[in-house]
C-alpha cells in the first residue's frame, strides 16, 4: 500500500488512520471513519457498540493495527465483531512490521 511504502512502520496506529483516510479520498474509495456499528445478541440491539476503523463501501470493515505482528486474538475479535454485526468481509491490517501484512476475516454465519 501506498501509505506503508510512504511512512513504513513505527508510528502510532492514528498516523496510518489519517494517511489512510487520505489516500481512500485520493483513490475514491468509498468509506467511513470510526462509524459506529450495532452489536446484536440473541437478535436484540446492545446498548454498547463496536467502532470501526473504517468501514469502506458501506460493506467491509477495515481495522488497523501498528503491532510487530499479528495474534490469534486479534483475528478472533475480528471474526467476532463481524458476527455480531452481520458483515461479511473483515480486513485486519498491520503496518507495525517492515512489510505491510493484512489478513482477510469471511464471517462464517454471514447471512
């Protein structure tokens, strides 16, 4: 990407939000910044609520990270997130290593 190519890694997570923004509008891609997304249980809303890093095209939740690497727990909340709100499609993105690393998250109750 773009911005790890251009900052590499070593900032704090809110740098590569901003820089990522930026290059979402830069690349027209469609996308909210910390929207807030409705946690369900048992089919009820819950009063707490899930932020997004980003959700882009209305239907992929992007979550950055700016870690050395990635832990089994972070793909976990991920999925978990992705269930409780009914998304398809997670996008888990590190730019803390010295190549950027991501990973795809399929919410397997997708319906």
């Amino acid at each position: 990407m773009n911005v790890h190519s251009a900052l590499g890694s070593g900032f704090l997570e809110a740098v590569y939000q901003e820089a990522l923004e930026r290059e979402f509008v830069k690349q027209g891609i469609p996308f909210e910044r910390h929207r807030k997304l409705t946690i369900f249980y048992d089919g009820e809303p819950l009063k707490k609520f899930y932020v997004a890093d980003f959700v882009c095209y209305d239907v992929i939740v992007v979550e950055l990270k700016a870690v050395q690497g990635f832990f089994k727990n972070q793909y976990e909340q991920t999925g978990n997130y992705l269930k409780a709100i009914n998304f398809k499609l997670g996008l888990l993105v590190n730019f803390g290593t010295p190549s950027l690393t991501y990973k795809r998250i399929l919410n397997p109750n997708y319906s």
